[in-house]
C-alpha cells in the first residue's frame, strides 16, 4: 500500500489533490475539536463532576478524531485517512464500554464483549462493498470521480455506532434514567449525520457554494460533532445518577397486594 496515495472520497475533493480541494469539508472537521473543547470546559468548570481520567481519555480521543479528519480533507492521502477513521472508532469503543458498564451496570467484561463485537462489526462495514448501491450512484458523480466507491463511502461501517446508540437509548429511556434525554438526543443528531454522509455524492452535482461542489459531508462532520458532544455530556454529568425507579420510594399499594 502507497501510504502516500491521493484518496478521493468525497463530492467536494473530486479528482483533485491540492491541499485546499476541500475547504468546507476541513472547516466543518473542526466541529469535533469544538466538542473537545466544550466537554473539556465541562469537566473544568462543573463544581459537582466526579472527575476521572476517564474523561479525559474521551476528551483527548475526540481532539484526536478532529485533527485526524482535518488532516485527511486537507491531505487526502492513504495515510491519513487512518487517521481519519481511527480515532473516531477508537472514541466509540472506549465510549460504549464505559457506557455499557456505568449506565447499564453491565459486569466489566460483558461490557468488553459487547464492545469489541462493536468493533468487529465496524471494521467489517468500513470494507464492505454495496455494488448496487455504488451503480445507483454512479451517473450522479461520475463527471467528478469516474469510479466507484465502497457502500455509500463507508456509510455502512457506521451502522454498528447507531444500533448501539439506540440501545443504549432505549434502556436508558427505559430505566428513567437522567442520561437518556442526552443520548436519545445524540442518537437523533446520529442518524441525521449518517443520511448526508450517505448522500454526499448522490448531491454532489446540486450542491455547489459559488462554482465548488461541496456535497453533503459537510453536515455529518457538524452533526456529528454536536452528537459526540451530547455523548461525553452524558458520561461525565450522569454516569453515577442512580435511576429514577431506584430513587422514587416503593409504591405502598404493591405492599397490599
């Protein structure tokens, strides 16, 4: 593999390899380091956060995916879209596992198998192809890429993040939990982000600022940013609130029955 290989993924590159192709895209990147900061002036400020380096391996893991995803629509190279992809992966596990033991209490090693199946599956949906799907596509981009792309750029190794979100939802929501506003919130955000990155090429040709294609990743990079945001929101404020079925006192009329 040419690590130095130019890639071209999405509507608003096209087929070029400046540093500059993908102004709105790099821009829109900086959303993640925008929710690093944010959950970063959290855990400073919050007199009654329980502080943990816990949160600051979240905090750090998402600076982590917004300079890897500003460096991959700035570079465009074999490279640095691992470095793209990875931190965000990374941030996801290390998120779902803390999640799974502290919001569902979840032994610690349930919690790993989960996780790490979540991992798996991923990993399998990042290199997956979808041939029907990419020759839909194909006459709407076609002017701009000449090839064809892996299920909807990878669109598919996303689902596993938003099958487990929505658990994590459900059984929050379920449960009375206070972190369930939260996460049915970034579960939302989620699943808006992963239809316009599906779309991105499908757009390419209608959506355009000036003469520049831009596509539609744009609105992932911010949705999904405010999203990461909500989730380390929920960790930090929330992951040692007790549910609201184990506060509320024992309804006396149970006792008579």
């Amino acid at each position: 593999m040419n690590w130095n290989q130019t890639v071209w993924l999405y509507c608003e590159r096209g087929t070029g390899s400046g540093l500059f192709a993908e102004p709105v895209n790099a821009l829109s990147a900086m959303s993640f380091l925008l929710a690093g900061a944010a959950a970063l002036w959290i855990y400073r400020t919050e007199p009654f956060l329980q502080k943990s380096t816990d949160h600051l391996l979240l905090i750090g893991l998402t600076f982590l995916t917004g300079l890897g995803s500003l460096a991959f629509h700035l570079l465009a190279t074999q490279a640095s879209e691992l470095a793209h992809l990875l931190p965000f992966v990374l941030l996801m596990f290390v998120y779902f596992s803390m999640a799974l033991n502290r919001f569902l209490e979840l032994p610690a090693g349930a919690a790993a198998f989960i996780s790490i199946s979540y991992l798996i599956m991923t990993i399998a949906g990042l290199t997956m192809s979808c041939p029907l799907a990419d020759a839909a596509l194909q006459p709407q981009w076609s002017i701009r890429f000449g090839g064809a792309t892996s299920c909807f750029n990878g669109t598919a190794g996303y689902v596993p993040t938003l099958i487990m979100l929505a658990g994590l939802s459900f059984w929050l929501h379920r449960r009375g939990h206070q972190a369930a506003r939260s996460m049915m919130l970034a579960t939302g955000l989620f699943l808006a982000a992963l239809f316009f990155h599906a779309i991105d090429h499908l757009f390419c040709l209608q959506t355009f600022l000036f003469v520049h294609f831009i596509g539609t990743h744009w609105i992932w990079h911010i949705l999904n940013g405010v999203a990461t945001f909500y989730l380390l929101r929920a960790l930090m404020l929330y992951q040692n609130v007790l549910p609201v079925q184990e506060i509320l006192p024992p309804d006396p009329r149970s006792s008579k029955r």
